[in-house]
C-alpha cells in the first residue's frame, strides 16, 4: 500500500506528539533540559507545544519523586535526568 506508515492516511501507528511539559523546580539542570527540548524539536522539525512546568502542585499531581521530568502527551517520558538534544530525539521517534 503507498500510503503505509503515512499518519493522514489514518494508520494510527504513527507517533503523534500533541505536547510536551518539562517539570522542574527552575534550577540549572531543568532549564538545560527544557532548551534540549526545544533543539531537539527543531531539529525534528517537530511542532508542539513545549511547556516548563515549575508549580509544584502541577508537579505532585504527575507523582514524580525527582526532577527534571519530561512528561510527552501526559505520559512521564524520563526522570531525575538532563536528556542530551539527541536522547530526547530518540525519545521522540
């Protein structure tokens, strides 16, 4: 089939990335991850929206116990680390 692994074509097996939170307290570490993100995004060409969560009601709510986090489409993608640009483009493939 041309249109195999085309996500306009309704092959749900496509990624599809709607947005992305960094949670963290905004110390050094999470600011690094946070611009990570968005190279990582833009080398990608990836647009989505890229939040920095550093309210930490919002952050208890996702349960985490260390930071920084990078939460994609809800779901926590990585925890207590700063993710190189190019893990998170691992990441998000």
């Amino acid at each position: 089939m041309a249109n195999e692994g085309c996500c306009c074509c309704g092959n749900s097996d496509a990624k599809v990335i709607s947005s992305i939170k960094v949670l963290g307290s905004g110390c050094t570490n999470c600011h690094k991850l946070h611009q990570n993100v968005i190279d990582a995004c833009a080398e990608i060409n990836l647009a989505t929206d890229i939040e920095f969560v550093t309210d930490m009601e919002k952050i208890a709510g996702y349960g985490v116990m260390s930071m920084p986090c990078i939460v994609i489409n809800e779901k926590i993608a990585s925890v207590g680390k700063v993710l190189s640009k190019d893990e998170i483009i691992k990441l998000l493939k």
